[in-house]
C-alpha cells in the first residue's frame, strides 16, 4: 500500500522539564517551592497524552514528554540514553500501551522498576494488537485522567485537593469537546464515514457512525500490508456510489494509495475531512487540536455545531 505513518518524533517536548543549567533547576525548584510536598516528576511517552497530564498535573507536576512532533513512527522508536535518563528521575510514567509504544514499556521497567506506570491500553482493557489510537476513545481520555489525578494524589497526598481542583478543571476544559461529539452524534444519525486508516475509528464509533471502510482495505490496512486491486476497486466503487458520506483522511500517511482515494472522494464529491494521529504542529492543546477536528467533521456532514 506504501503508506508511510509518521508518528511522534524524536524531540523532547517538556512542559516544566528538569535540566543540567542552572535556569532548568531554578524553574523546577520554583514549581516544587509552590506546590505542598513539591511537584512531581512525571515522564509521559507520546504528546498525545502529554497535554493532559499536564493540564492535570498543573503546578504540582513537571511534565517530560518523550515524543512531541511528527517525524517517527512511535512503533519503531529507538529511545536515546537521555530518555533513559528521565525515566530514572520519574516519579510517575504515563505511556499508550497497547504495543503502541513498547519501547516506553520497556524503559519504565529497566530504568524505572519501582515507579508507579499508568498505561492506557490497560486502563482501558485493551489489548496489544488491536487499535491503538486510545486519545480518539472519549471514554480512554476520561479513564486516563481519571487513573492519572489518583496516582498524582497517591504520591503527593499533600497536594491531593489541589490534583482534585486540576482534575474538575480539566473537565470543564473538555466541555467543548464532549458537547461537539453529542452535537454531531445527535445530528449524524445514520451518516456514514470511510477511513484510509484506522486512528480516527473510536472517535467515528463514538459518534455513531457507521464505518463504510471496505472489509478487505481494512484488514490490509490492519496488517500493514497492501490492499489487493480488488480492495482498492471496492472503496473507489463505495465512494462514486455515494455509500459513503465522508472519507476520513489521515494527513500524516503518505502514499499513492491514500491519494488516489482522496482523488476518488473529491471526484464523487465526497467531502474529505483531515486528522493527524499526533499533535499537529502548532498546535499544543489537546481540546484544541480535537475540536478542530471534529467542527470540521460537522461542516462536512451538514451538522451545525
């Protein structure tokens, strides 16, 4: 299928990192100093969740997170010393899980044995294998927080009302985003969606539509192999025939096939609405990036939101 995924990349993206310099432990020492029992030391794999933990960690975490832009596929990461490295100094590691990123697995083990690891795969009970794409799950996004604010009071009971605080903020945050999935779920009703892969599939089921995803490019796309002629036939078929009411276009995979049925969507006059699986440049605020997103799927299935 020649389908390229570009993933996290391999920059260090912090939002209160530690450091050598003498600026980078002034400002840890100063988040510490304000918060009761100091702040936490959190390393979390992949800025798809990065933003969260720190909205929930607020002043009484120092959030490190590993992957934060869009140059390498997290599956095939290969983690630097300086990663191991943070792993050492954590109090508290955050990764997908769901071999979405096992490399984070296999540091927090070797480099932080002890150390307290919230993985959303099991949170959420799913398993290595099937779709990893957790942050597009609203259920994932509240187990997550919720598993995350617990273990931060667990660690800092001092500050486990300011963590609680942090926690309803964070919800209030996330308003938007839950009264847009309701607002397109209740005016989608029957609409349909076909993906060229698989990230935006539980976010699409959340908002009860119906995946139109020919069964054979699914599976070809699952495995990582390439779609037969045949498969590719029966999606352009599906598109021309108007089976499909958007086709669901992830910008960070390139190849001829994913272009060729963005081609086969715009010519059957099939809108096209564009997702990344990571956090697009620009762009740090989960909500943000989210309800971008997800006003553009309203536009694109006549929903007003």
């Amino acid at each position: 299928m020649a389908l390229t995924v570009a993933g996290c990349g391999s920059g260090t993206k912090t939002a209160t990192e530690p450091s050598t310099s003498g600026a980078g432990d002034a400002a840890t020492a100063a988040a510490a100093s304000t918060c009761p029992g100091g702040a936490v030391n959190v390393v979390v794999s992949v800025d798809q969740w990065g933003d969260i933990v720190s909205e929930l960690g607020g002043d009484c975490a120092t959030v490190t997170t590993l992957l934060a832009s869009s140059s390498v596929d997290p599956h095939d990461y290969e983690p630097s010393p300086a990663d191991a490295a943070a792993f050492k100094g954590a109090q508290l590691v955050v990764i997908n899980g769901a071999d979405y990123d096992h490399w984070a697995a296999d540091l927090a083990a070797t480099s932080a044995g002890s150390v307290p690891v919230i993985d959303a795969g099991k949170v959420t009970a799913t398993a290595d294998g099937a779709n990893p794409h957790l942050w597009y799950k609203p259920q994932a996004v509240t187990a997550v927080a919720d598993a995350v604010s617990a273990e931060l009071a667990k660690i800092n009971p001092q500050a486990a009302g300011y963590f609680g605080d942090q926690r309803k903020a964070f919800a209030t945050t996330l308003q938007p985003y839950d009264d847009l999935i309701a607002t397109i779920k209740a005016g989608a009703a029957g609409k349909s969606y076909a993906a060229t892969e698989s990230v935006f599939d539980y976010q699409a089921e959340a908002l009860g539509l119906a995946n139109k995803t020919p069964q054979g490019y699914r599976q070809a796309a699952a495995n990582e192999s390439d779609p037969s002629p045949a498969d590719i036939k029966a999606f352009q078929t599906a598109l021309a025939g108007g089976e499909i009411d958007v086709l669901i276009f992830n910008t960070q995979t390139e190849g001829s096939v994913s272009d060729q049925l963005r081609k086969a969507a715009e010519q059957a006059g099939v809108p096209v609405v564009e997702v990344t699986e990571t956090v697009p440049p620009g762009q740090d605020s989960f909500v943000g990036w989210q309800d971008g997103q997800l006003a553009a799927l309203a536009k694109a299935l006549g929903v007003s939101a």
